[in-house]
C-alpha cells in the first residue's frame, strides 16, 4: 500500500521534454535499478541525457538549466513511457520534484505506474500539445496550473484545456491513496456487508 500527498490544484512552472518515445530505460537507466526503495533516484533521472560521461552535470539539457529548477510539471512527446515495466520511472520523476506529466500519449503500463504512485499523467490532443509546446516556448517563465477535480489545464491568460481521466484513478489521486489504500478505507462498509450476509445465509449451511 502508498500513500502520498491528494493530488488536487498543482500550479507549477513546466519544462518542456517535447521528444517522442521517450521509454523508461531513458527515464532511469537500468543500472540504477538495483534499489527496492523510491528514495534516491531523482539524481539519476534522464541519467544519460543529463549528465556528461566524466559525470558532470550537461549544461545543455533542460533539468539542468537554472530557469527550470523547482519545476513540477514536465511537457513531454508522444507515447512517453514505453519500454519496459519497471516502477522506477514514475519513482524517479517524483525523486526529482515533479508531480505530472503531459503528453498526447502514455505507454499503458507506465501510465498505471504512475497512477499508482500519486503521479499524475496528463493526456490531451496533439493540438492542445502543440499549443502548450508553442506558449511555453514564448513564455518559458509562466505558470501552469492543473485542476484534477474539474480535470481542466489552466494557461495563464485564462484558457482552459480539458483532460480525460477515469474516475477511480482521480478519485485515488484526491485522496492520496492507491488502489490497496482505497478498499482499505471501505473496511467499515466491507465488514457491514459481511456481516449482513451472515445474518442472511448461516442457517442454510449444513
């Protein structure tokens, strides 16, 4: 079971990673994956784009640029996430300061991943994208803001882009609970139920 902090109102600067097919073994190479535990792999997000072979860090990629530093939100291309299964993907982003990422398409296995972990993949258009990939580029500095509960992207200049999500993932989100942490909190309900159903079927059985 994971808990984590209710995934509500996020208002955020971006960073824009608008390269397609991005899979997990670039979000967190496999050889960071000896570790059971989600601390510690923030550093190694995108290891082999951020850092240079000697180890230091690569002035020109975009986690490294001081304007982006404290960003929550990363703007990504298409079909992000695919490869392989490993949960460290969403671990990483979320080691690493962000609470989303938008993008017209999400690897299905990485996207539960995510949804599991209170880390919020935002799927909209490839137009909406295109849009938000051409604002931020002239804006880099402005805010965005997700709102889960009305499941709408708020731009700066007020202009709302609505995004899909299914209502148990968004209910798990608002309550910072995966899906093991959600029925637990139905225990009450489920003991009633079973109690109900005794007082109904006991004197039946042999």
């Amino acid at each position: 079971m994971a808990d984590f902090s209710p995934f509500t109102t996020l208002t955020s600067r971006v960073v824009l990673l608008p390269v397609n097919d991005i899979d997990t073994d670039q979000i967190i190479p496999a050889r960071f994956l000896k570790v059971t535990k989600k601390t510690g792999l923030g550093a190694n997000l995108f290891a082999d784009w951020r850092y240079l072979p000697d180890g230091t860090p690569n002035p020109d990629f975009v986690l490294n640029k001081p304007e982006n530093r404290g960003a929550e939100i990363l703007i990504a291309g298409s079909n992000f996430g695919c490869g392989s299964s490993r949960e460290h993907a969403p671990w990483a982003l979320i080691g690493a300061g962000f609470r989303a990422v938008i993008s017209p398409s999400f690897a299905d296995i990485f996207k539960n991943n995510c949804l599991k972990n209170g880390f919020l993949p935002v799927e909209v258009t490839p137009q909406h994208h295109s849009n938000l990939l051409d604002f931020y580029r002239s804006s880099p500095n402005k805010p965005l803001t997700i709102d889960l509960a009305n499941q709408i992207l708020v731009l700066p200049d007020e202009e709302t882009i609505h995004f899909p999500m299914d209502g148990f993932s968004k209910t798990c989100l608002l309550q910072g609970k995966d899906e093991l942490g959600y029925l637990l909190g139905m225990e009450e309900y489920i003991r009633s139920y079973e109690m109900g159903k005794k007082r109904i079927v006991h004197w039946t059985k042999p």
